[in-house]
C-alpha cells in the first residue's frame, strides 16, 4: 500500500513540476506579449496581427493551471465561518467534510461540461483566423484543469474522510 501511495506521490510532484514551469513561461510570456503588443501599437503605429490570439491561448491555460495548483495546494478561497467562531473540532471537520463533498461534485459537473465544450470544439474545427490555432487548444485548458481538480478534491474529500472517521 505505501509503495501506491508513494507513486502517486511522485506522480503528483512529477506533474506540480510541470505546472509550475508551465505557468511560469506562460505568465512571462502574457506579460511581455502585452507589453509588446502596446508599445508596438502605441509607439511605433505598427499592428502585430495575431498577438490576441496567442495571449488568449497562453492565458486560458495560464489560468487553468493555477487553479489546478491552487487546488493542489488546498490554497483556494475558502469562507471558513465555523472555524472562527467555534472550537468544536468535530464540528469543523464536520462542516469541511461537507465543503469538500460539495467541491468534489461540482467537479464531477465541471469535467463532464468541460469535456463537452471540448468534444464539440473538436467536432466544429473551429480556429483563429490569423494563425488558424484550433479553438479546442484553448478550450483543452478547461477540460485539463476540470480533471486535475476532481482529482484533487477526490484526494481532498479521503483526506476529510480518514481524519474524521479513523481518527488515531
């Protein structure tokens, strides 16, 4: 069982790697391409046709995959009223463990709509008119970030589980 446990691990560290990086370049390079796509217009009257469609891309799965690590990282936001005014842990734990349902199933609703929306973004071929990107590159972004959150509300939700039924 540990050595499961250790994979996924591994796994899981192999693939916050990954998107650490990605959002990394994928920041620096929505930043730069703005600054670049302003100075050239604003300074230099020169149009840089295509730019849009590229910052749109970069920043769809910008997004997506910072939501994804700010659920990896349980560092989402959250209103936790109960913890503040109560010092019943039971309670809290309770109440977590009823957020966390309702996480976890909002992200099986958040697969299986971000899966259509890319199911028909590959059906329609649709794609930007200046440097013909598929539309389903961007629309993947949601797809991804739908499954690695239901992934990790699954993780969360046996988290919430083992701590308030198998206490030790």
């Amino acid at each position: 069982m540990r050595a499961i446990v250790d994979l996924f691990t591994s796994i899981d560290n192999a693939l916050a790697a990954v998107m650490k990086v990605a959002v990394v370049v994928m920041g620096l390079f929505v930043s730069f391409a703005l600054v670049f796509g302003i100075v050239s217009r604003s300074f230099l009257g020169v149009q840089v046709f295509g730019l849009e469609e590229l910052v749109l891309t970069a920043a769809m799965w910008l997004y997506m995959l910072g939501a994804a690590m700010a659920s990896r990282e349980r560092s989402h936001l959250s209103a936790d009223f109960i913890e503040a005014f109560s010092k019943n842990e039971t309670l809290k734990e309770v109440i977590h463990l009823i957020a966390t349902t309702l996480s976890l199933v909002m992200a099986v609703f958040f697969v299986t709509w971000s899966y259509s929306l890319f199911a028909w973004g590959l059906e329609k071929g649709q794609v930007t008119p200046v440097f013909s990107i598929p539309q389903y590159v961007s629309q993947s972004s949601l797809f991804v970030a739908s499954v690695l959150l239901l992934l990790y509300m699954l993780r969360d939700f046996i988290h919430d589980v083992g701590k308030l039924f198998f206490k030790s």
